[in-house]
C-alpha cells in the first residue's frame, strides 16, 4: 500500500478560474473548511483570458434591457435547447453578482454618467457586457483572489492560521475523484513541481475545471483545457450532457502559424469592426438565417446608423451568434474568397481613429503588433474560425450545480453542461461562472456541513489504484524494461498531436457520418497506443508524465463529443453537419447524455477498442409557460417540437 499524505476538508474545489474560486468564497462564507486545487499558478487560470466582458442585464447603457431580455437572448442563442432553469437564474442573477464584484474592489469602465459601461456582442438585444477594456478575466480574476486573501486574514485573525479554513493548493493536479459507494470521499492529487502524491478527503467535491480545447489543433483556449473535469466526472458516474455542441469563434489569428487560433475578441466587432472577404465584400449579409432576419440590419448603412441610434435601426449581421458567423466565414474561404493566409478581413482601421482603437482593444493592438507585425490600426487582421468553448458539460441540477447520480459531486463553470444549450452568447460565460460557482460553493458547503451520519470514507484500495494508474508511463510492464508486451511505448507527445489533428480534421466545425465513423476509429487506435504512453526521466517536475496523464482525459472526452455528434442528425448552435444542414425541431426535445461503459464508475480498465463511452438519448424538460410567454408565437413556431407547440 502507497503511504499518501492525507488532509481532511469539508470542501474541495478543483480550479481556481472564475467558477471555483466563486465557489471557494461561497463555500468557505457558509462555514465550510475549504481548499481549492488548480493545476496552474494562482491567479493564471484561463479566465484571466477573458477580454471582451461579462454579461449582465443592468441596463445601464440601455435602459430596455432587464433579464427577461437577457433570458430571451440566451435561448435564442442557444437555439432553445438550453437548460432553461440554468437560462433563467443566470439572467436573474448575474447583475448581483457583477455589483458583488465591484464591492471586493473591481473596477468597471465607466459611462459619462458614472455608471458601470456596457458593451455591445452577438446576440445580446441591447449593450449588456460590463467590461474593463479587453482586460476583463483579468480584473474578475484579480478581485476574487483579493478576495480570497482577505477571508485568509480574517481567519488568521481569529485562529492563527491564514489556511485553517481556506486553503489554495496551486500547481496540483487532481488524477481521480474518490468514492465510498455512491458518494464521493475525496480526491487524488499529485504536485506537478515534485511529483508527490496526496489525498485531500471531503464529502463535497466541487469540479470547475474549464474546457477541452487542447483535444483541437486550432484553439484560442490554453495548456490547461485538457478536459479533465469532464473526464473525472465521467470516471466518477456522472454522465456529460450534449458534448456535440463545441463553439468555434468566428475570430481566431490565422497567421503567423506559432500563434494560430490565439483568439480575437467579439468586441472588435463589437465595437465597429466588419468583416469582408478577399473582394472587399462585407458578406456577412449574404448570411442572415431566416431566424434572425427580422432583428438584423438588411443593409450596411442600417447597421452602421445602429452603432449611433440602436433604437430605429437593426443590428449588423457581424454581431450575429458566433456559431453563425464562424460558418460564414468558413463557407467564403471554401469558395475561394479568402484571405492569403486562409482567413477572412476583419477591419477596425477604417472605421475609427487610431488613438480610439488602442484605448479600446489595448490588448488586441499589442498581440497583433507583438505577434503578426501587423498594426490593426493601419491594416485589416486575418481572422478565422478557432476552437473556444463547449457547451456540453457535465449534467447538473439547475439550481444546486449538483452533478447528476454522485452525491456530493458538484460542477460549476465551462465543465458543467446545459446552460448554454447548442451555442453560448459572449460575455455569458464570466456571468456563468459567477452565478453557478455560488450556488456551487453554497451546495457543497450545505451538503458537507449538513451530514449527519459518518463522513464518507477514502478508501485505501482506490488510492492504491490511481497512484498504480498515475506511474503507469514510467513502467510500461514487458518482457524488456520500457516494453510492454514486446512493442515500445509511445511518445505522448505524438499521440497528442495526432488526436488534435484528427478532432480538428473529423469533428471539427462542419461534420460528416463517414468522417466522423473514421475519427471513432482513429480514436480507438489512439486509445490503445495511449495506453503504452511511455515517459523517461522522474516524476520531479516532467511535462512528458503531465500530459501522458492528460490524455487519458482529452480521449474520453473526444469519444464522447464524436460519438454525440454523429447521433443528433441536424444542425444547431455549434453543431453543423453538411449531411443534415437544417435544425430540426424534434431534436429540440432531445438530450445526448454520455456515460461511461463500465457503470460502476470505478477505476476499472475498460475495453479501449470497444470504446469507452454510451450514449443515452433523454427527452428535455419543458419549457415552463410563463418562460414561454416571453418569446412570440411565430417565434416558437420556429424552434418547438411539434408536440411541443400543442401542449
Ligand atoms: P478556468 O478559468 O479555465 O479555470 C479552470 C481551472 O481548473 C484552472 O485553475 C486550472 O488550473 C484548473 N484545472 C484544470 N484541470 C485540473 C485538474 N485536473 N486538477 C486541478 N486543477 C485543474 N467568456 C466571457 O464571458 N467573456 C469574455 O470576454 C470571454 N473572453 C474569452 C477570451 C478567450 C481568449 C478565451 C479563451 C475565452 C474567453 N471566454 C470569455 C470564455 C471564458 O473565459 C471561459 O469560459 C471561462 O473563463 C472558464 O472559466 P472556468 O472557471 O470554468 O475555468
């Protein structure tokens, strides 16, 4: 048996980005023993780069704007398949906790009149996103973490120790969510620096560990997106809900190729900038869904009085859904209408003054000066679509974040699924990580601290077991030292390359059956290789190791955005197949939840030809009429199942 440092919690929360530490605040705040747990430094965590805002229905630039508005664009974006108590709370909840922000010390821009300023992005009716310049993760970041270090005061204030009730653990990893039964007892960790194992025990494990970009070979997201919430969720026995729906924002950088996919923030568009294609055309008029008609300018001098009078005039279509605009571009490059390096022009220099452009998209001016040589000032940026975000997480329960069948499992954040249905709307996922990291932080602490019989218990068999997994790449067993089974173990760094290359080529941004059928079976191949990923060298600090480890996650979670893509036969939001173009409205009632083979969720191998993943096909709750009455008639007619419309 392993000797394993063990430190016993009330809660733990695995992430410290804008949901977990959300969490963290909350749970402690409610009298919970808390630690957080992130991979990467404090403070460096993926929200940070958040640029364009975090959307909250103030109504301070437009005084039309309350969360029914702001619930209404969020369903629409979502082409209605979103998780509408999730929708509802969101909209209802996120003004409170921006101004929450402000009062442990961010600092919004400003409008004339000293009010918090919002800004204008796709999808939402009126300008909603609270910002601070393109820097806005950042200081939603910096004043959680100040947060933070004020309640560690108080608490060394009164008990002499700044930890004693909230402690971070930075630079670790979580390998294994641990259960007695069916609940959850704690987690397996290791220290990335030294390789050193321990387990924190607690009955509450709340999960906010992002998203899975890093499975892409183009993606805006960083080295931390390896899926590994969703995966220990899954290995846990909680099922991931609509794993289909993957965003691809319209706007990455498409050159040089060291900074391919680096994001380019909706704000650009936002704020002025239009896209155009190799002839100069700003084409994005050609792509107005029926859906959208009526809400969008039909002509360039509409949209550009809009910016000016948003009251007489219709949106531009640039500030359509991202899921839309990213396919448009997408079809103006397969026609030949490119950029040179295989983009399209997004263009801010014709359309303000330079000095406005650098105080408004200080960020994007740099990383374009810094990275391209190119100066957005002067010239148009080459943009095209980027892996960014995904919808599908994993399944909770609207109002406690609580992850479906594992009690005391809670998820909060890009890994949860369901609030933003088949397309998330800018700016909604900084309001989403703070109002479900509460109600996260808030459940797990009611649920660790209202226990009443035995604390669940880590069992001595399972540690043993995930220690046993983690050393697995340092000794592949064969008849050779470094072989198993006669063959040589694998480089994980080529597995990984090739699985990016194979979900962004098979499962990417336009999907076909026989593509896809192949992508399964490169994953199966894959999976059988990973498991002779081999390492050299020591656990102290090893990158190899790390990622070795992270692919076991990035595959199960692959499987499982493949195989749910290949299932729902339509497009919507974030999920398009060429062979089924159109969205179809008896799959709105539809829910593709995905399971792990092996139903007890143990640390049992699986079958890794056989595939590790089931789909189950759950029917979506309905809509409750009062939530209903908000859209028209001729709206709902649009995206209701038939049965739906009747009852
Ligand atoms: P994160 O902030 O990514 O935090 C995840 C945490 O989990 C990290 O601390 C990580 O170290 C930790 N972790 C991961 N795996 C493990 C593990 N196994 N063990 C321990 N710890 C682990 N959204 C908006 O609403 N507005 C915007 O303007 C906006 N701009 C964006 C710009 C860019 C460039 C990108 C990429 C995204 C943007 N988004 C925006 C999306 C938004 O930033 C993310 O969806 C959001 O920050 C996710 O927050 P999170 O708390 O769920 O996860």
């Amino acid at each position: 048996m392993s000797v394993v440092d063990r430190q016993e919690w009330d809660v733990v929360v695995v992430g410290a980005g804008g949901a977990g530490l959300r969490a963290a605040i909350e749970a402690r705040e409610r009298g919970a023993r808390t630690a957080v747990i992130c991979k990467s430094l404090f403070g460096k965590a993926h929200t940070v780069m958040a640029e364009g805002g975090i959307a909250a229905a103030m109504g301070n630039v437009n005084s039309g704007d309350n969360w029914q508005v702001h619930f209404r664009d969020t369903m629409r974006g979502g082409k209605f398949l979103n998780q509408w108590r999730m929708a509802e709370l969101h909209a209802q909840e996120a003004p409170d906790r921006v101004w929450e922000l402000e009062t442990w010390g961010a600092l919004f821009d400003r409008t004339k009149d000293g009010r918090i300023s919002q800004r204008n992005f796709g999808g939402h009716e009126y300008p909603r996103l609270a910002h601070v310049g393109d820097r806005t993760g950042l200081e939603l970041i910096r004043t959680l973490q100040q947060k933070i270090v004020s309640l560690q005061q108080e608490d060394f204030k009164e008990t002499g120790d700044y930890e004693s009730r909230l402690k971070v653990y930075q630079e670790c990893t979580v390998t294994r969510i641990l259960k007695d039964g069916s609940r959850v007892s704690g987690a397996f960790c290791y220290e990335r620096e030294s390789g050193r194992f321990f387990v924190l025990e607690a009955p509450s494990v709340v999960v906010s560990t992002g998203g899975i970009g890093k499975s892409f070979k183009v993606t805006s997201n960083s080295w931390e997106y390896t899926g590994d919430g969703h995966a220990l969720a899954l290995l846990a026995g909680a099922p991931l809900l609509n794993m289909e729906f993957v965003q691809f924002h319209p706007t990455g950088m498409v050159w040089p190729p060291s900074v391919k996919g680096i994001l380019v923030t909706e704000s650009v568009r936002g704020d002025g900038g239009v896209l155009r294609n190799s002839e100069g055309k700003r084409f994005m008029f050609d792509y107005i869904p029926d859906v959208f008609k009526e809400k969008y300018a039909q002509s360039e001098e509409e949209g550009d009085r809009w910016y000016e009078d948003p009251d007489h005039n219709r949106r531009p279509p640039e500030l359509l859904p991202r899921d839309e605009v990213a396919r448009a571009i997408n079809s103006e490059v397969k026609a030949g209408r490119g950029s040179p390096h295989g983009g399209v022009f997004l263009d801010v220099s014709t359309r303000m003054p330079a000095e406005v452009i650098r105080r408004r998209l200080p960020s994007m001016y740099h990383q374009f000066k810094e990275l391209a040589d190119v100066d957005i000032t002067a010239e148009a940026m080459e943009v095209g679509p980027t892996c960014h975000y995904v919808m599908g997480g994993i399944a909770v329960e609207s109002d406690s974040a609580s992850a479906r069948g594992v009690p005391g499992l809670f998820a909060a954040g890009e890994v949860a699924g369901g609030m933003h249905g088949s397309n998330r709307l800018g700016g909604n996922s900084l309001s989403d990580l703070l109002v479900f990291g509460r109600r996260a932080g808030l459940h797990a602490a009611q649920y660790a601290t209202g226990l009443t019989g035995a604390r669940p218990l880590v069992d001595d068999v399972q540690v043993d077991t995930a220690a046993a997994e983690a050393l697995r790449p340092f000794s592949a067993e064969g008849p050779e030292p470094g072989v198993e089974n006669g063959r040589p173990p694998e480089n994980p760094y080529t597995l990984h390359q090739e699985l990016q290359q194979t979900m962004n080529d098979l499962v990417g941004i336009i999907r076909r059956e026989a593509e896809m059928e192949a992508a399964l079976e490169k994953l199966a191949d894959l999976r059988v290789r990973a498991r002779r990923a081999g390492v050299e060298g020591h656990r102290q600090f090893n990158p190899g190791w790390h990622l070795a480890l992270d692919l076991r996650n990035m595959l199960l979670v692959s499987e499982c955005v493949a195989r749910a893509a290949l299932e729902r036969t339509e497009s919507r939001g974030g999920h398009t197949r060429e062979d089924h173009p159109a969205m179809d409205r008896a799959w709105r009632r539809v829910n593709l939840l995905c399971q792990l083979v092996d139903p007890t969720g143990g640390l049992a191998a699986t079958d890794p030809v056989r595939g590790q993943i089931d789909l189950v096909r759950e029917t979506t709750e309905p809509i409750r009429p009062d939530l209903l009455a908000l859209f028209d008639k001729e709206e709902l007619v649009k995206y209701l199942a038939e049965e739906e419309l009747y009852e």
